[in-house]
C-alpha cells in the first residue's frame, strides 16, 4: 500500500479523485446535498440529515487521520460524479473497507465510476484486499458487486438507535480477482445480469 | 403473457413500480431508474423478447413510452 497523500489529485485512466481535505466550498456543499439526498442517505449507516457545519467539521478532521480517506470523483469529461473512501485503513494486513456513492449524469456512469474506484484502490493506492459491505435491500449495487468478483460471505445487523440495518458484507475480494474483470464492459454486465436475474 | 405485459413487467419487477406509474414514466424520475437500474432495465428487456438492443438504443431508452417505439425496429409489437 502506497503512502497516501492527501493533497494529491490522483488519476486514472482520467477520472481524478480529489481528497475531501482539498475541496472548494462549493465543492463541499455539493457532497453533502449528495449525502443527505433521500436515495444516498438511506443506504448509509447513518441515514440523518447532515448539517453543513457537522460536515465541515468531518473534513476538517480527515487532515490528521491516516485510517480514513474520502474523495470526490470526477469523469474524464470533467464533472463530478460521487465519492469514494477508504475507512478501517490496516497498513499491515493491507487491508481496507471501501465505501462509494453516486450521482451518476448519464446511462453507464455508475458502472464505469464503481469500476474505476476499485482499479484505484487496488492498482493506484495499492492495497491488495478489500472489505466491503452492502446493505441487504440494495439489489442494484449487489449485482454490480458481483459482476467485479465480489462474493458476499458475511452478514451484519447494525442498530442505530433503533433503526435496525443488514448488511451483507465480503472479506475476501482481492486485486487479482478484480483485475481479471477490470476489461469487462458494460455490455458484458448487461450479459451477466440476465443470468444473475434467473438465479 | 402479451408483449405489453412481459414489457410492462421488465419495468416493474426491475424497477419496483406498480403498473399504475409507468404511464410517463421517464429516467431518473423514481430513485430505482438510475444509471445501474437502467442496466438491470435493458437486461430484463432484452431477455423478455430474446433481443441484442444496440447501444444508441440503449442510451435512448429514456421513459417508458420511448421504450415502446425503440422495440418497434426490433419488430416487437406491444
């Protein structure tokens, strides 16, 4: 795992991840109308309304913490399309749980901005596993997880004051179970997804 | 099941709609019809008519109503 600096803009193959700790106003204010819309929040672990200062004061936190990074995603057309992080940061198993959300502009960003999160964590950061979770009721991420080698073998119940969660979750995805799948397009997953229905 | 019903089904069993709000129903205008949902959409449909939807088309496929003209060049009739 590389040593991340948090004032580079990192690339790849022309989407920039940009660290929270770096954003402009503006682009603050648009991560967090992104995290507080209703179909992003209820997927989250926290699913409240979050204010701008308790927003602020998160990023500002992230300058001195080296288990959590977050960071805007743009295409390569240059627009802003969702957040990806890294939390739980384990330099010594080389091991982190990534989280992501979108909002995506036109048919295919999802897909390609999922895909190009992961080819950052695992080729551009380095870390050669992954944690990740996803809630239960989420149908669409499932398929799309799946799609890049992610196979669930876990499940986890969170209670946040008395809102009750599962999670399915995967301690086993690896760089080189997504590598073999980074060349898939979308009209591969489009193919996959129809045998993923009849199962 | 009619054409009409298989199309109407790929909506509402991939989007989790009822029948009643297909009528207009446009891209993004239900959280579910998002980029990733579009794709569970455009397979659920291609299976039901046993059809390859090229990619102009799938990128067109922008409400219920276009979907319905978009399968006429595949020759399905609704």
């Amino acid at each position: 795992m590389i040593e991340i600096d948090k004032r580079m803009v990192y690339e790849s193959h022309g989407y920039k991840f940009k660290n929270f700790v770096c954003l402009t106003e503006e682009e603050k204010k648009l991560v967090l109308e992104w995290r507080n819309s209703p179909e992003i929040r209820k997927w989250m672990f926290n699913s409240d309304v979050i204010t701008y200062q308790s927003h602020s004061d998160f990023i500002k936190s992230l300058e001195k913490r080296t288990d959590r990074y977050y960071w805007l995603v743009y295409t390569p057309e240059n627009y802003p399309i969702g957040v990806f992080d890294i939390v739980n940061v384990d330099p010594i198993r080389n091991i982190a749980e990534t989280g992501d959300y979108a909002k995506p502009q036109k048919f295919g960003d999802g897909f390609y901005f999922l895909r190009e999160c992961l080819f950052f964590y695992f080729n551009i950061l380095k870390i050669e596993n992954n944690y990740t979770e996803a809630d239960v009721d989420n149908d669409n991420i499932h398929s799309l997880n799946s799609f890049f080698g992610i196979k669930y073998n876990g499940k986890k119940t969170t209670n946040q004051e008395g809102d009750i969660k599962e999670y399915l979750t995967c301690d086993s995805f690896t760089k080189d179970i997504f590598n073999e799948r980074y060349k898939l397009t979308f009209r591969d997953y489009l193919q996959y997804l129809k045998s993923y229905r009849n199962d | 099941m009619t054409n009409l019903e298989k199309y109407n089904a790929a909506f509402c069993e991939t989007l989790n709609v009822e029948e009643a709000q297909l009528a207009g129903l446009k891209y993004q205008a239900v959280p579910s019809w998002d980029s990733v949902g579009h794709m569970s959409l455009v397979a659920a449909i291609e299976d039901a008519f046993d059809i390859m939807m090229e990619m102009d088309d799938i990128i067109d496929l922008s409400s219920y109503e276009k979907g319905k003209e978009i399968l006429e060049k595949y020759e399905v009739e609704l």
